[in-house]
C-alpha cells in the first residue's frame, strides 16, 4: 500500500501543467446578428485534462443559446450562432489536469446598431411659408451617434435659407424650416452611425408653389376695329392642376361667334377674338388657380375706331344774302377732327 502511494505522488509531481494557447474574437467590432466563435486549444499539459467555459466567471446559461463542442481532449470550440446585446462579457476557458488549472479570458463586446423611428414631415400639403418640422429618433444603438443630415442625398447647403438642425440628446436631432417654399422643396434624410453601422431614414416634402402668369399686352394698343386679336395667358410656375379662366370687366366672359378661348396646354390658354370690334373695349382679366393659391392679371383693350359719317354734308344752294346750316356728323374713335374746305 505504501508503494502505491509513493508511486502515485511521485507521478504526480512530474505531471505537465496545461497550456492555452491565446485566443480572442475574430472581429473587434462585432455587430449584433453576426456570428462569434472561440477555440481554446491546450498546446502543452499531461492527459487527462477537462475542459470548461464560463462567462462573467459563472456557468454559461443555457437560455444564451451558446454551443459549446469537444473537439478532442486538447481543444473546444464556443459558438454563438447571432450574437445580441446580452451576450456581451467575458468569455474564459479552464483547462484542468492533475498538475494545476489554467484559464485564458477575451472580451465580447457586441455593437447594436443605430435604429431610427420612423417619421414624417406632419402635414401632408406645405405651402408658402408655413413652418416644416421633423424629429430623427434613435431607439436603440450603441453610442456615440454621430447625427447627420441630407437633403436629396447631399450635405444641405448653407445657403439655403430657414433650415436649422438641432441635437437635443446624444439619441435626438432634429430639422426644422421656419418658412417653406418651393427651393425647399426635396427628400430630407437623417444618417446615424456608430462603430457597429451606418443607418439612415428619408421623409419627402413638397412645398405646392402657387402660379404665376406672365405680364401680356393686346397688341401694345394698337387694336383697329375689324383685326384679330389673339392673347395667350402664360403660367410660368405652378402646381398642376390649373384651372385657367377669362373674365372681362370682372364678369365671366361668354363666348360668342367672334371670341372663344383655347386651352393649349396646361399652362396656357389662348383668347381671340376676330373681328374686333368697339363693343370688346374692356379690361380682360386671366385668373390661374391651382390647390397653392392663385394669380391673375389685367389688360385693357382699347378699339380704334375708323372714322364714318354719321351725316354727310350735301351740296346746298343758298340765295344771296341769304344763310344755311351745313352739319357734318362722324363717328370713331379717337374722336375724329373735322376741318372744312372751301372747293374752288
């Protein structure tokens, strides 16, 4: 009995300890839904040798979902097959012989990337001047978050006029425009990264633009009775759809057989009226509308009249000494000058 003793300790005190070869995560920055794996092989160390992982220095809870395989009597492999936030901690491999036990440890940290809540510019219809205002919110990501903001997928510029970003917290920025017209209108974007992703969320606005219709004459004035006249009133800006419409000296304008209007396109309408004549004297009004507002200009047609004899001077004989009376009557406008002549 007493051989057996001496034989055993003596076998004991010449046991090799066990060696871990060093080991860590593949990536430094592991983002959460990625897969992370350890090997912990032992390089040196008599047989037998056990070997075990803990995490935070504690058995590894089986609701982890970590699988954890025996490769060989040397080696075991840990696995986990998404990595999330509670996965993070510290990782430690024991291997155990009748020598010693040694342990070798590596950190897993799992960055969680930016998510951004949804949003929206409140308003479905902006139009000139009304104030515009969106809240870019993260709901979860590992700080620091750097905030950004695009529109049309390019830094804002500075030149355009009533933007302002804000950051309220490490997890909040905002955009707001205090007065919104039609330059601003585009697709606004909030970027958000940290050292795990680059995540980004887009809300569009459109600012309805109001129209505008180019300035127009009645031929400069120079209208005589019996020509054609022909106008068109021109939006040069605007939201479709537009409504165009005529009116003259501020009543609708009826159609007859010598005016009609012509819609030529979209943006334009065409008024004639042919032939001309005094009874179109007036102010032509063309009125654009559309859901932004609405524009209208004025022009006046003035008729130029040809002169007509409304009484017509006849040959008269008058005794002498005696008196008569010669009318001569016109009409047209500008009021005719009448000049008489005596014919030798």
């Amino acid at each position: 009995m007493q051989l057996v003793e001496a034989e055993s300790d003596r076998t004991s005190a010449f046991s090799v300890a066990p060696k871990i070869m060093p080991f860590s995560f593949q990536e430094e920055l592991l983002r959460e839904g990625m897969r992370a794996r350890l090997q912990c092989v032992v390089s040196e160390g008599d047989a037998p040798i056990t070997i075990e992982w803990l995490k935070d220095n504690a058995v590894i809870p089986s609701q982890l979902d970590i699988k954890i395989q025996q490769m060989d009597e040397f080696s075991s492999i840990l696995n986990i097959g998404q990595v999330t936030p509670k996965h993070n901690g510290n990782y430690t491999c024991k291997a155990r012989n009748s020598a010693t036990t040694v342990e070798h440890s590596a950190v897993l940290n799992v960055n969680v990337p930016p998510k951004i809540i949804p949003f929206a510019f409140v308003d479905d219809q902006f139009y000139k001047g009304m104030r515009a205002h969106i809240t870019c919110a993260v709901s979860q990501g590992d700080p620091p978050l750097n905030f950004r903001w695009l529109k049309d997928d390019r830094p804002i510029p500075t030149s355009l006029q009533d933007v302002a970003t804000r950051q309220y917290d490490k997890y909040t920025s905002s955009l707001s425009i205090d007065s919104v017209s039609s330059v601003h209108t585009g697709n606004y974007t909030c970027v958000v990264s940290n050292r795990a992703v680059t995540v980004s969320h887009t809300a569009q606005l459109l600012v309805h633009v109001p129209p505008k219709i180019v300035p127009f004459t009645f031929q400069d004035g120079h209208l005589l009775e019996g020509m054609l006249v022909r106008v068109a009133c021109v939006v040069s800006r605007g939201d479709l759809p537009l409504n165009i419409s005529w009116f003259k000296d501020n009543k609708p304008m009826s159609e007859d057989f010598s005016i009609s209007v012509h819609k030529l396109d979209d943006y334009s309408s065409v008024l004639s009226i042919d032939p001309v004549s005094k009874k179109h004297d007036g102010n032509y009004t063309c009125i654009a509308k559309n859901l932004a507002g609405s524009d209208s200009f004025v022009a006046p047609i003035i008729v130029n009249e040809l002169p007509k004899w409304v009484i017509k001077p006849n040959n008269t004989k008058i005794p002498i000494g005696g008196s008569t009376v010669m009318p001569c009557v016109t009409t047209g406008f500008p009021k005719p000058t009448t000049i008489w002549y005596k014919v030798e």
